[in-house]
C-alpha cells in the first residue's frame, strides 16, 4: 500500500513538473528586456502562479491520501517549496542583472544622443566655413578686371584661412594688376576726306587699349583693330581704366579736290565725230574717262563717239596733298557717224565738190578704203574706187554710159581703220540729177 502511495505521489509531481526549456527561457529574457522596469515583477508573478497552482495539486492530493502518509506529503512539499524558495532567488539575481544591463543600455543611448548632439555642431561649423566660401567668390567678381584676365599662380592651389578661400600668388606677383591699359598705333595722321584711320592693339595678351573718337569709347584687345572714317580733323585719345586720358594722337582730314571741265561735242575733226573736253585748275595728276572705258589724261581731252546717244565723260584728279576726286557730265550726240556722207550729187554742177560722190570723211583722213556702188535693180557693180581723189560721177564704168537719174543706187565702204569703237563697213544711199 505504502508503495503503491509513493508511486502515486511521484506520477502527480512528475506531471506538474516543467522540464527545462532553453527557448523558453530566452522568450522571457526577450520580455523582460523589452519591459525593463516591469520585468522583474512579471518573473516573479509568474513564478508565485507556479508555486500556487502546485500547492494547491499538493493539497488536493494530501487531503486524498489518508493521515497516515501526510508526514510524507509534508516532507515532500517542504522540498518543493525550497526549491521554489531556491529558484525564485535565482530569478531575482536575473533580474538584477537584467537592471544593470537596461542601465548601460540607457548610459549607450545618452552617449549615442550626445554623439549626434556633437555631429549637428560640427554640421553647422562645416555650414559656417561654405557661407564663407560663398562670401569670398562674391567679392571676386565684384572686381573690376574682367573674366578672361583673371588669372591664379603657378601652382594653381588656394589655402584655407580663417574659413574663407585665397589665391595664393608668389610675392612677385603680389599687387600686379593682371591686364593694363595702354596706347595703341594708328594706321596714318593725315587722311583725306572719306578715308579711313585704323586704330590697332599691337601689345601683349594683358594689355588692352581704350580709345575714344568723338565721344565713343572703344576697348581693343591684342591683335584687334578699330576702322572709323571722320569727316574733320581732330584728336584720338587713349584712356586708361579709370578713363584718364594716358595718350593722344592728333589726324587731319584734307578736303577733297573738286575738278570741273567743258564740253564741246557734236563737232568733226578732221573727218572724225569729236567731243573735246577741257579742265581749269592746277593738279598734281588729270585723268579723263569716257564711257569708262577710254582713258586720256591732260588738261584737254579729245575722243570720237560714233553713234548718237547719251554718254559720259568723267575727270579724275589728284591734288597736291594726294587727295583724289572725281566729276562726271553727260553729253548728247546727234546723229550716228556715216563718213560725213552726202545723199544726193549733181554730175553737171558747176562746182566740183558736187559734181562726184565721195564721202567728205575718206576725203580728210588718212585711211585706207574701198568705195562700191551698187544698182538696185540687179545688184551689179556700176563703181569701185581706193581713191579718194576719183569719186563716182554717175557713169557705169563697164558701159562708160550715165547712169538713170533720180534712181537710189548703194554705196558701201570697207575701212581698214584702227580706230577704237569704229565699225569697218559703212553704207548708204546715193542718188543724182
């Protein structure tokens, strides 16, 4: 029966006994950081509910037993209870220790804030210094040398000072302006009027020069050049950066000759259409031009126009100080030329001019010709000559008879002429009493 007792008392306590768990213990741990000032209450709870709920199995087993096994009972549940009592001191110490592990985790998360506290005033330090920087490039461009002069030292590096930047320079450079203004050349000092001056920057890559004309300013850098044309003499002045005239350079303009000439046209000379032209005034140099094409010079001018119309004579000329100008006139001729070539003879005048036909023009010049008649009728050749002595009197000269009066017969005239502009053939109609 004792036995049998004992056998029943320890299957009840092994069912109420929890075997070890390491997960379960770790759980705990994880709640108990996670609720670091309640934690070691809540062990404690759940380890007093342990010891309850195993009281009371212990009492309902120790009533369900008779008396004479409650002296074992006791002994039993006494051992329980220490090593409850024993357990329970264990898990204070845990959670002891839980304590001191809360309290350096909240030492770390003070350290950690007061870390970000000090990467925030290095921020704004950092904040300060590009402010400074900003400030530094604002001055640099209010100065006033311009952007492609700028220039920095051999090295090409900068220095922090006091949080802003500077270009550091060698002390050779120190206070050396990097461009300068200076004077520049002129292509003349003396132009005539409508000519051009051409202002030139013959200096360095550095150096520029600022000119004024007539209340203009104009900068120039190397190499570059300023055309202007004045109407009237005066000074060119060179200017620095503060437009201080630093040189000046005078030029005179010259007026310009003003030529004038007389016509005569309409006239013939010497068996020739003439248009003389004539200037007045004293140059260094006359041109004349006709048409613009055929140039003379002298202060007279003669020239042939050989069909009527309007054409131009235009006088060049150039004064003593080197000035040149130019006056053109236009002048009419009346008819075309035709060898001053009569259109009508009588072979029994009493006056010989009239008696033959020969056009007057192959009797004043000195040129070499063929003179033919034609008849209409049949296109035969009545006359030919190369002399202007033996003009045509009205008689065929295969026949040696007259002719039929009051009858237009041709007349034609090869020239062997080295005249300008004269055409070689000229013809025309003929007829006699």
């Amino acid at each position: 029966m004792k036995d049998n007792l004992e056998k029943a008392f320890k299957e009840k306590l092994d069912q109420f006994e929890a075997p070890y768990d390491a997960s379960a213990w770790e759980s705990m741990n994880a709640r108990l950081d996670a609720q670091q000032s309640a934690g070691g209450s809540s062990l404690l709870k759940w380890i007093a509910g342990s010891a309850a709920v195993i009281t009371v199995v212990s009492l309902a087993v120790y009533f369900s037993i008779d008396n004479s096994q409650q002296n074992e009972v006791l002994k039993a549940e006494n051992q329980i209870n220490e090593t409850l009592n024993s357990t329970e001191d264990s898990s204070e110490k845990f959670v002891s220790n839980d304590d001191n592990t809360s309290k350096k985790e909240d030492e770390n998360t003070s350290s950690s804030e007061n870390l970000a506290s000090e990467s925030n005033d290095v921020k704004v330090d950092e904040n300060q210094n590009e402010s400074s920087d900003d400030n530094t490039g604002s001055e640099s461009n209010n100065e006033t040398e311009p952007v492609e002069s700028r220039e920095t030292n051999n090295e090409g590096n900068t220095a922090q000072n006091n949080g802003s930047t500077e270009v550091q320079r060698q002390d050779s450079e120190v206070n050396q302006p990097l461009y300068s203004y200076v004077s520049g050349s002129i292509s003349t000092d003396k132009i005539c009027k409508g000519e051009p001056i051409v202002v030139r920057n013959n200096g360095s890559k550095n150096q520029i020069i600022k000119v004024r004309l007539n209340d203009k300013i104009v900068e120039l850098r190397k190499a570059h050049v300023h055309t202007f044309k004045p109407t009237e003499s005066g000074t060119i002045e060179f200017l620095n950066a503060s437009n201080e005239v630093i040189d000046s350079k005078d030029f005179m303009v010259m007026e310009l000759p003003s030529p004038d000439f007389n016509l005569k046209a309409n006239i013939f000379e010497e068996g020739l259409p003439m248009v003389e032209a004539e200037t007045y005034g004293d140059y260094e140099s006359i041109q004349w031009s006709f048409d613009g094409q055929y140039n003379t010079s002298g202060i007279k001018a003669k020239h042939h126009f050989f069909s009527k119309g309007e054409h131009k004579v235009s006088l060049t000329v150039e004064d003593f100080n080197g000035c040149e100008n130019t006056t053109t006139k236009k002048v009419r001729i009346e008819e075309d030329y035709n060898l001053m070539a009569v259109d009508a003879f009588r072979p029994n005048d009493m006056d010989p001019r009239n008696k033959v036909f020969m056009p007057i023009a192959l009797t004043q010049r000195d040129v070499k010709f063929t003179l033919t008649i034609f008849d209409p009728r049949d296109n035969s050749v009545v006359f030919t000559t190369q002399d202007s002595n033996n003009g045509w009197d009205g008689r065929d000269e295969r026949t040696g008879k007259m002719t039929p009066s009051e009858t237009a017969y041709i007349w034609k005239v090869q020239l062997e002429s080295d005249i300008p502009n004269e055409r070689k053939v000229y013809a025309g109609t003929v007829v006699h009493d």
